[in-house]
C-alpha cells in the first residue's frame, strides 16, 4: 500500500478547512492515518499563518474595466460571426462582359467576313 497522501483527500481537508473550519475538515478526512497526519498538520498551519490580502480598489475598478470591455469584443465578435455581411459574388458581371465581348468579336468577324465577299464579288 503506498504511503503517499491522496491528492482528493488533501483537497477534500483544505476545502473543509477553509469553509467550516478544522473540526469539519477533520470530520470530512477521518479517519486521517499516521503517515498523512504530518502533511494535514502543514496544511492546518498554512490555513493559520496565510492571510487573504485585500484588493485594491483601483485595480478592482480597471480588472472591471477590462473584463467589461473583453465581454463587449467577444459579444460584438460573437454578432458578425452569426450574421455575416454576404459576399457579392462577381461572376455574373464577369459572365456578362465575357458574353459581350464574344457577341462583338463575333459580329466584327462577321462585317469583316462580309465586307471582303462583297469586294471580291465587286
């Protein structure tokens, strides 16, 4: 059997610990065996000796800032992604100028054609 602490048990314990106090934690990981005992110690003493440090106000106010702004880009992104502007497609323009051009090369071919029957025939 290994004798390592189990990584959800020391979770388990220091969730316990910081919501309800070492008597819940103690209750939520019983029974805590001998060789996990020195590592939850550690973990009571950290809980004891670590204290939360208090935010900024003026930090609050950019980090809210900020978020506000990334949550406005992401929505306006998410909006042009759903309703994208459509392409135009230009190939009925290029088709239709391809067709002109082929009937007036055609109609050139053609009164150049007949203008040189007609000069033979004269």
């Amino acid at each position: 059997m290994s004798q390592d602490v189990h990584p959800d048990r020391l979770e388990q314990y220091t969730r316990g610990l910081q919501n309800a106090g070492a008597a819940k934690a103690q209750l939520l990981c019983n029974p805590i065996l001998s060789h996990e005992e020195p590592v939850f110690a550690l973990v009571r003493w950290l809980h004891q000796v670590l204290r939360p440090v208090p935010l900024d106000p003026a930090f609050k106010a950019t980090l809210r800032e900020q978020l506000v702004e990334a949550a406005a880009r992401e929505h306006a992104q998410r909006q042009w992604q759903k309703n994208p502007t459509p392409v135009r497609s230009r190939l009925p323009w290029i088709a239709s100028a391809a067709m002109l051009g082929a009937t007036a090369t055609l109609a050139g071919a053609y009164a150049v054609w007949r203008w040189g029957a007609t000069r033979e025939a004269a």
